[in-house]
C-alpha cells in the first residue's frame, strides 16, 4: 500500500451513527446494528466512505453505552458479535469503512475489573481505577466536580476510600498508570482491528492522565502524548487505521502535539470551541451571544493552529450537541437555507467532515416541555439540580436546559412519513420521534416526494449533502490550501486553492442580507479559462469580478474558477 492509500481518512467522509437511534430492525423501539447493516445503501448513495458508530458493547446503559461492562461483547440491545462481523462484511462490500467508539477513559461500575477493584485493597484489580484516602475530614480527596454534577469522588465503604469519576458514579475513571490497565486496553483495540474495523473514536481520550499535583486539572495529563505513543506503537495495523481522539478543554498547542504525524499518536481530534461559541465559558446552561465571526475565529483557530503538518476533523454536531440547524441556523423560517449554508461553511474547509445522523436531512431540536423529555443522565442531573439546589422553577429549569439538551439530537432517525417516521414498528420508541417526522425525512428528500410544508417543496437537504460530498472528492477540495478572504458578523468568504484552480466559497449566517466586498472577489493567481457556479443553496445573481455581492439570508455560493491545464497536469 503506498502512502496515499494509507491516509485514505484525509479523503473521505465519516458518518456518525448513533445506534439506538439510527434503525430498529427486530421491533422493540431500539436501534440496532442489523438496522445500520441496512442502511448501508443508503449510506453509500449519500456517498459516505466511513461510518463510527458510538459503542455497542455490553453496558448498563447509564450513559447509553458510555459505560463499558465489556468491551469484547455486543450489547444484546443491539445484537450480537455475529451482526457485527455481517455489519463490517456489508459495509466493506460497499466501500465503507466501520470505525467503534472506544471508551476508556473509565469503564462501567458493573465491570468486572471494577467489581474486583472495590472488594479489595491489594487483589490483582486493586490499582485498575483511581482510589484516594479521605481528606483528614473524612471528605473527598480533593475538589474537583464531575461533569454531570456533584463530586467527582465517590466513597466506598468496603475499601474505605474514595474512586475518581469525572462523569457519573457508575463510570469510575480507569488508572492508565498503571501498565497493566494500558495492555488489557491495547489488547481490547486489537480484538476489534482484527475483526475487521478501521480505526476507532477515542473518548474524551485526553482526560486519560490526571494532573493532581501541577495544574490540579483533569484535561490534558503530563502522560497523555505519552500514553498514546505507546497505544498506538502497540496497535495491529497501526499504520493503516484511523485513531480520531475526543478532546474536551484542549489547547491549539496540545492539538498539535497530538496529531503531528511524527509523534505517532492520533490522527485527528474532535475539538470543542466552535461549539461552544453560544454558551457561557463556565456552564453549557447559560446562553452567550454569538455571531458569524465568532464561529469562524473558533474553526479557524484550529485551521491555522494545525496546518499544514496536522489533519483537522470538521464537525457541526453530535450525539452531545443540539442540532446544527436549530443552534446557529434557523430551523423554522429559513431551514433548508440555513441547514445547507451551515454544511456549505463547514464541510468545505480542509479536513475530514464528520456528519452527524439526521443532519443530512435537516432533522431539528426536540422541543423539550416537561421533565418527562429529559432522559438523558445529564439533562435529568441539571434538571435535578436546578430545581432542588437552585430552587428554579420546573419551568425554567426546563426553560434553561430544552437549548442544549442532548435529547435533541439523540431522537431517532426520520426515514419515511411512516408511523414513527419509519425508524421502528414498536408500539413506542426508546424516545419520542420528533414531531416534525411528517415533514422532514429520508424518503422525501431521497425520492422528490414534495408535497408542500414548511419543510417540504423541493427543499432536499439530503441532494445538497450529496453534491457538497461529490466536491470534496475533486482535488481542490482534497487538497486545495485555505485562504480565509473576508469575515463579519454576518457572512464569510473564503478560497481553496490549487496552482490551477479556485473556489470561492460564500456563505451568509444570518437572517439578514450580507455584503462581500468587491475587492475580495477576484481570480488573482489562477489562470482562468473557466469560470462558473458549482454550488448555490439560493438563486442569487451571477458573480461578477470585483463587484460586491449581496447575499441573501443563509445564503451559500461555491463558485470556481479553473485552467484547462488542471486537467493536463492532474
Ligand atoms: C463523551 C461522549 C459522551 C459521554 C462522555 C462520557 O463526551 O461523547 O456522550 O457522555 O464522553 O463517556
Ligand atoms: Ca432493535
């Protein structure tokens, strides 16, 4: 394999499934993997090279499927290892690559490594997990606070100790100091390499060495790189297969240090700025303002930060996140435009585009109204604490967390204007369909079934993914470098650029019309004998050279000017 094929990541697109919500094939209101085997069709007509899935392994599910039993086995709410081998075998078939989500930053409380590590101070297990004596009050050992609420320590009255947890008590955080720990996981990864999958998403991977002396943070160890080294260094196939790691509270620098190829430790990071651009610093509850500059300064930072030596990842939601179009778009007035402008923005940039289910047909927020929509441990852990600690009303409580719940991403998947849009035949779904099934869904936006609506009329978001992900797989978007021309609060220009060719890429982020100045639109350094639009989510008059342009409301144009010698040479 030559080099090119092995970086065969840097010109692909992942597909982000979440498996519970993505298809239910054996009808009891669960997704599961015989339902992602199905749809690789449609997965491969949208033109998807690689999918992650998050984890299917056994689990109590307290964060649904974030805390790992065992990570060798499939959880019977998904199916079994035999599906898995038939998934990864179809996929390939079709020229998609299966990447797993690997979970071991902390593993479940029902694990049987944690089972032994709390019944003893000195067995074999004893050190697989982080245990503190108590403060000289009997307190926990010191203050950190766990990201879903409370102490981020939890007594034990057997070992008479405290274990760290920075999620939930039932996550216990894993000792990666501990050598032992750091093969079983190796081991764990190469059992999966060997079945057949091409990499794998590292869970908050650099909360992985815990800092208690120096900074007395959780993000970013003093051994983190050096734990991925040797992580990786051990892996089969290490040369061939991705390792995309999920970052929470990184810097440029350590993005860096983590991605250079010569350090040998990940290919990618999942970053956070760009979404947290609405949100307060210090609490995801509380709503900041923001506009268009703000989200291109966050994406940009890693654009300058890591290139040309490092990859970037590009992502606009998650299973973590709100929905893209209800969050910087607008998922009422202007969806289509807004949801296909905001693709425009993003997956145009240099990097790997992760698309998140649902997104491709413009799926929106849940909308939220009582207690009974939260079931995420999160959302139900601030609900709680809103209104037992704070002492906010429920509805504001409810008011504060409907935003930025990750219930409004984690709604299943809208196939068809079937009952339960399709994604199920169960009497009821895991979690209620969004109400907009109706109206937004697969087989709609695949087949032209335009029958009116808000969200209906031509209006394919799914048709505007396909054409953005055919560009990509043109050299100026696989390689093309980044200039970014002209930003405000409004809209953004920027260019890809090869010695031959030259898109422009416009887009408007805002209900209002925008201006691109003249003098940022112009040909220089590309020898022209074509010229033309390749993309427009709006009919918009044709550019002319060095004349302002005047977007209209979440506006995209992609336009590209070329040399017949690009073809010559290519
Ligand atoms: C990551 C996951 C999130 C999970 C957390 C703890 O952030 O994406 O869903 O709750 O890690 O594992
Ligand atoms: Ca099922």
């Amino acid at each position: 394999m030559n080099n090119e094929s092995l970086l065969w990541w840097k010109n692909t697109v992942i597909y982000h499934i979440y498996p519970r919500s993505f298809y239910d094939t054996n009808g009891d209101g669960i997704g599961d993997l015989n339902g992602i085997r199905e749809k690789v069709a449609y997965l491969s007509e949208l033109g998807v090279g690689a999918i992650w899935m998050g984890p299917v392994f056994t689990s109590p599910q307290v964060d649904n499927g974030y805390d790992i039993a065992n990570y060798r086995e499939i959880d019977p709410l998904f199916g079994t290892l035999e599906d898995m081998d038939a998934l990864i075998a179809t996929a390939e078939e079709a020229g998609i690559r299966v990447l797993l989500d690997l979970v071991f930053n902390h593993t479940s409380d029902q694990h049987p490594w944690f089972v032994a590590s709390q019944s003893e101070r000195n067995g074999d297990y004893h050190d697989y997990y982080i245990w503190r004596d108590p403060a000289p009050n009997g307190g926990p050992p010191n203050d950190w606070m766990a990201w879903f609420g409370g102490s981020a320590w939890t007594y034990n009255p057997h070992r008479e100790q405290y274990y760290l947890n920075l999620f939930t008590p039932q996550q216990p955080d894993l000792n990666w100091e501990n050598p032992a720990v750091r093969k079983e996981l190796v081991d764990i990864a190469n059992f999966w390499l060997d079945r057949g999958v091409a990499g794998f998403r590292m869970d908050v991977i650099n909360l992985i060495s815990k800092d208690f002396a120096g900074a007395g943070t959780w993000c970013d160890g003093p051994r983190v790189l050096e734990y991925l080294q040797e992580f990786r260094q051990n892996l089969h196939r290490r040369d061939e297969i991705v390792l995309v790691g999920e970052t929470p509270g990184i810097t440029v620098d350590r993005a860096r240090a983590y991605t250079l190829p010569e350090n040998g430790a990940l290919d990618m990071v999942l970053t956070f700025d760009h979404v947290m651009v609405d949100q307060s610093p210090t609490s995801k509850w509380v709503p900041q303002r923001w506009n268009t500059a703000d989200l291109i300064e966050a994406l940009l930072k890693y654009q300058e930060g890591l290139a040309p030596e490092c990859w970037n990842s590009i992502y606009a939601s998650n299973h973590d996140q709100p929905r893209v179009v209800s969050r910087f778009g607008d998922d009422d007035r202007y969806w289509y435009e807004s949801a296909t402008a905001l693709a425009t923005l993003f997956y145009l940039l240099p990097g790997t585009p992760i698309v998140y289910q649902g997104d491709e047909i413009g799926m929106i927020n849940f909308p939220i109204k009582t207690m009974q929509d939260l079931v995420d441990v999160e959302s139900r852990n601030a609900y709680n604490n809103f209104v037992n600690e704070e002492r906010c009303a429920p509805a504001e409580a409810i008011a504060r967390i409907a935003p930025v719940a990750r219930d409004n991403s984690r709604t299943p998947m809208q196939w068809s204007g079937d009952r339960h849009s399709g994604f199920t035949t169960a009497e009821k779904p895991w979690y209620p369909l969004n109400p907009t099934g109706e109206e937004i869904h697969v087989h709609r936006q695949m087949y032209g079934q335009n029958n009116g609506g808000a969200h209906g009329e031509n209006r394919s978001i799914l048709r505007y993914y396909q054409h953005v992900i055919r560009l990509l797989q043109t050299d100026l978007f696989r390689s093309g470098e980044l200039d970014l021309l002209f930003y405000n609060d409004r809209a953004v220009l920027y260019a890809r650029e090869t010695p031959f060719e030259r898109a422009l890429v416009m887009v408007n982020l805002c209900s209002h019309e925008a201006l691109i100045p003249g003098e940022y639109l112009n040909n220089e350094g590309t020898p022209v004998t074509y010229s033309y639009r390749v993309l427009s989510n709006t009919p918009v008059p044709e550019l002319q050279i060095n004349e302002d342009f005047h977007l209209p409301p979440f506006s995209a144009v992609v336009h590209l000017f070329g040399s017949v010698m690009s073809s010559a040479s290519a």
